[in-house]
C-alpha cells in the first residue's frame, strides 16, 4: 500500500526563504496582517486533512468507481468521499481564499494552492469535487450579479454547493465556437437551456446539496463561432429567493464516462432540456467570464501533476530504498545483505531525481504564480497588478502544460523504479499513472497550450512579456554572476536566456511567412519555456540553499536542494538543446507527408 507525507518543510523553503511570501503580501491590504506562523499552522492542518481524510480513500475510490441510477440520473460517489467532504467542510476547507465578504477567510491564494497541491497527492479524484467550485466562484465573483452574488457565493464559499463548469459537446472540444447548445429567453430575465454536454467533471454527485453550472451556450440571434458565446447558471436544484432549495432544473446525468482513471470523479455527459439559468456577464460575451474559470482550472490541473508528482516520488524513493536487487556496480554497498537496495544504481537514481527535481521546480513555479494572482487581485499598485496579470498569463500554459507533462513522465518513471510490481494495482503506482495521464488533455490539451503560449502570448505582443521575465533573470545574472558556486547554476541559465531572443525571433519570422511553422514548433518551444522558468527557480533556490551553509547551516535540506539542483541542470536542463533544433526543423518534414499518411 502507497503512503503520503505532506511536503511542509520544502512549501515553507519556497514560500518564506525563496519567494517572501509574507513580505510581498503584506503590501496589499487583505494580506496586511499575514504572518509566516499562521501559513504554517493552516498547511499543517491541511497536510493532516490530506493524509489523514482523503488519502486512504485513493485506492478503495478508484476500485469502486461511481454509480448512475439512470432513473432518477442520481450519482452515488465512492465510499467514504461524502463523509470525507462533510468533514472537509465542517473544518472550514473551502472557505480558505474566498471573499470574507461571503464568508471566506480572506487567506492568500497561494496558501490554498498548497493545500491543494496536498489534496492532489492524497486523492486527485475526490479533490475534483471542491476543486472544480473554486474556478465556479472566481468566474462567479468576477462576472456575477450582485444578486447572483448574494444568491450562491456564500453557499459555494462554505462548500455546501458546489460548482461546475460546462463547455464540452460531442462534437467539439477545444473548438467552443462549433457548440450548439441554446438559450432561449423567457422575458423575466431568465432563459430555457436545451443541448448536452459532455466530459463534465463533478457534473452529478451525492456530496453536496446542489451544484452550480456554469453553461456555455447560444442566444438565438448570436453571430458565429465564439464570439456569439454566452455563459449561464444554471443551478441542479431551483434557488428560492431566500436560498432554500426548490425543486429539480431540467439538467440532469445521462451518462458516465468508462475511463483510464479519476475512476472516484463522476465524469458526466449532462442533458440539458429548458433548464432554466440566468446570465453571467454579457451577451455573446461568455467566453470571457469562463476564461477566468478556465485559467483558474488551468492552474489547478498543474497543480493536479505536481500532486501526483511528489507522492509517486515519495513511495518510489520508499521502495528504492528497500527493495534488493543486484550488487553495485562499483561494489558491495550493503555487505550485510544478498543484495544492494536499488538506489545504489544509477538509472534508479535518475529516474528518482527526475521526479523529485520536478517536483520541487513545479513547487516553486506554481507558489510563484499564485503569488502573481495575489497581487493581480489585491495590490494597491494598478502597474503591479497589471504586471502581475501580464507575467501570470504568460507563466498559465507553461504551469498547465510542463507540469503535466512532467508530472506524467514522473508517475511512469517512479512505477518503472518499482519494475513489475509497478504494474500491479495494491502497490497504487499504477494509478497514479493513469490519473496523471488526464491532465495533459482537459482544460485544453497541451498542445492548445503551447500554441497559446508561443501565438498569443509571446508572438502576439511581440515578446513583450517574454522580455519582462528575462529582465528577473538577468537580475538574478547581475546579483549572482561573480558568485564562483553559484556558476554552475547560472552560467547554463543565462545562456538560454540570451538563446530564448533570438530562438524566438526566429520562429517568429518563420511563422509569419507560414502559420504551420508555428504550429511545429510550438510544443518544442513550450518545454523550452518551461525549463528557461525552471532554471530560474533552482537557481533562485539554490542560491538560498548556498547562503544557508555559508553561515553555518548543518540542515541537511540545503545540501539536499543544491543535489537536486544540480542534477537538474546536468541531466535534465540540456534537453533545450535537442528541442531548440527540433523546433528549428520546421514543419516540412510535418506537413509534406500526404505519402506517409495516406
């Protein structure tokens, strides 16, 4: 059986000793009072609720699955998830970063983000269920009514409804401006919603007493594509105007879907026939309430990887550790046994430090960008929120897209480390697996990441934001570039920092003369991008790590984090080179295969 220990020394590393969470925050005046003890003591309790509640439910979970009753297109979710989220909500879990004006706590993103990273260790498919509400109250809060506002926030805030959103259709994904799902006004301000979604995540369940939709859908004079795209609530129960509960919406389960994995999360195909909903934000103006819905999930899916990340490392590294097998090839390592544990040979080895360096680079990376939304949300500065907004919306695809692929290629080497047994389900590495493999393709597969990072946000403002990271950098060059130990660190960073300009121009040029250029290359660019950012954090971080020792520290961690560092930029670091050319190959080889492909 797999086991989880919550990560709390390396959160309280990244949030106080790398990136000063307290000190950045403390500026804006919800965070005025934050304290470093108080991040602490809430993410120690939210590591026990993770360990303790959810996590013995992932395996059990997965093995029973959910049930449709396809009379009353009633979900019954696996034993134990109900209570586990009664207590989840009697402990005041949801309520973490949400408006005090609604009944939240006020607390930084970034504190809920490492809570859910937690969460997603422990049991990513019940974490679905309260996680899919955050994004429903930010889209809510953000576009809302007042009356809508008062009507569902604080029930979303205090966790007894939940939230969901829904784009998908079965003839489109990606492509929102294919949907045809309708909303035809009644004249009070409501509309009937008629069409079927699928894919819906959390769409049908037993844990709370109503769920929140959020509905994409069509006016009947809506221009074409996605700009004739409105976004509607449409609550599973009515909502009386004192916000007690009427009686069944015309929405309801048809269906669920047969996965690879999430087998505990109601996956739902969602008939909506006149349901009644009222609109969120403006006509034909939805897709921009829902895109902070979506960027909010692409956060959390991130998030979901880095989880499954740092618990296939642990139970990997456990079993290394144990397992015998074979001596050392450079000699006898444990004399007192038949054979040496396999974490004497060098492959195992790699493949732990994979995951770990994936794992702490995504923990930074992720932390970092919550505190960019922190301040996007509360900094009395209006440039500095602009800034903030403007480097999160750069760093949304790299977060989704690296560590999900990342986190992915983790979960196979850590089964890999537990060669056949991997492969069997009471060892729970290859769950793991199959959860992880999800987050590379919902909230918009990796590749609509990329083409969104290198179309949109690099090329479509001319590198102006690629340009402001590079400024971090190059502080970061200037500040440590005549530190001797620290040359191992920032000699390769700054090096791609000064390739990313003219790797980037280059690419540009290419795909204004022929979009399919960009499309090549988009996925090589990306993972460029992810290891330019990651590079910057291990540096970052080892540079504490090196300041730490120089006064004297005998901490382990910090000799532990340099290792780490290192190994990241020996082993994993140069992978930019490889993708660099392969970026640079075009899209010939690409498109002109009709031959090849007939």
């Amino acid at each position: 059986m797999p086991s989880y220990t919550p990560p709390l020394r390396d959160m309280q590393f990244v949030l106080h000793e790398v990136l000063n969470v307290t000190d950045e925050l403390k500026v804006c005046p919800p965070h005025a009072e934050i304290d470093a003890d108080t991040i602490n003591a809430v993410l120690e309790e939210g590591g026990k609720f993770a360990a303790e509640v959810a996590f013995p439910l992932n395996i059990s979970g997965d093995a029973e699955g959910c049930v449709l009753d396809k009379t009353t297109h009633e979900v019954r979710t696996p034993s134990g998830f109900r209570a586990a989220y009664q207590t989840y909500v009697a402990g005041g879990w949801p309520a973490l970063s949400c408006d005090p004006e609604y009944g939240g706590q006020g607390l930084p993103f970034v504190v809920n983000s490492c809570f859910y990273e937690m969460l997603n260790s422990a049991n990513q498919a019940w974490t679905m269920y309260p996680g899919l509400s955050h994004g429903a109250y930010e889209a809510l809060h953000a576009h809302g009514t007042p009356e809508q506002k008062a009507l569902y926030l604080p029930k979303m805030t205090s966790g007894e409804w939940t939230g969901t959103m829904c784009l998908t259709e079965p003839h489109c994904g990606t492509d929102l401006g294919l949907l045809r799902t309708k909303a035809e006004p009644v004249g009070d301000g409501s509309y009937r919603i008629t069409g079927q979604k699928i894919f819906i995540s959390a769409g049908e369940h037993d844990m709370a007493e109503n769920i929140v939709h959020l509905v994409l859908a069509r006016l009947p004079d809506a221009p074409k594509g996605s700009k004739g795209i409105s976004l509607f609530l449409v609550p599973k129960f009515h909502v009386n105007a004192d916000g007690s509960l009427g009686g069944r919406n015309g929405i309801h389960c048809g269906g669920l879907e047969h996965k690879m994995g999430i087998h505990g999360n109601a996956t739902a195909q969602m008939i909506l026939d006149g349901a009644v909903g009222t609109m969120v934000g403006q006509p034909n103006k939805g897709l921009q309430a829902m895109f902070v819905m979506m960027n909010a999930a692409r956060l959390g899916v991130g998030n979901q990887s880095l989880g499954l990340t740092e618990v296939a490392f642990q139970n990997a590294l456990a079993y290394a550790k144990d397992r015998i097998q074979m001596r050392s090839l450079s000699g006898t390592k444990a004399k007192d046994k038949e054979a040496d544990p396999i974490i004497v040979h060098p492959d195992v080895r790699k493949m732990l430090l994979t995951a770990k360096a994936y794992a702490e680079g995504g923990r930074a990376l992720l932390c970092y960008s919550a505190v960019l939304l922190d301040k996007e949300l509360h900094h009395p500065d209006e440039k500095v929120r602009a800034d903030s907004a403007e480097l999160l919306a750069l760093l949304t695809p790299i977060v989704k897209a690296f560590l999900t692929d990342n986190g992915f290629n983790a979960a196979v080497m850590c089964q890999q480390v537990y060669g056949g047994h991997g492969f069997i389900k009471e060892w729970g590495m290859e769950q793991f697996v199959r959860d992880a493999r999800i987050n590379m393709i919902y909230e918009g597969t990796n590749t609509v990441q990329s083409l969104d990072l290198l179309g949109r946000k690099v090329l479509g403002n001319n590198g102006a934001t690629l340009k402001k990271f590079a400024k971090l950098i190059g502080r970061l060059v200037e500040e440590e570039g005549v530190n001797e130990k620290m040359a191992e660190f920032i000699n390769p960073l700054a090096g791609l920092g000064e390739q990313m300009t003219k790797f980037t121009t280059e690419i540009g040029f290419k795909g204004f003369q022929n979009p399919d250029e960009v499309g090549a290359a988009a996925v090589d660019y990306l993972r460029v991008a992810g290891h330019l950012v990651f590079g910057y954090f291990f540096a970052r971080m080892a540079s504490v790590a090196l300041k730490q020792i120089a006064a004297g520290s005998t901490d382990p961690f910090y000799t532990a984090k340099l290792q780490t560092a290192r190994f990241y930029f020996a082993k994993l670091f140069p992978e930019t080179a490889t993708l660099m050319r392969t970026a640079r190959a075009g899209s010939r080889a690409l498109m002109d295969t009709d031959a090849a492909l007939a």
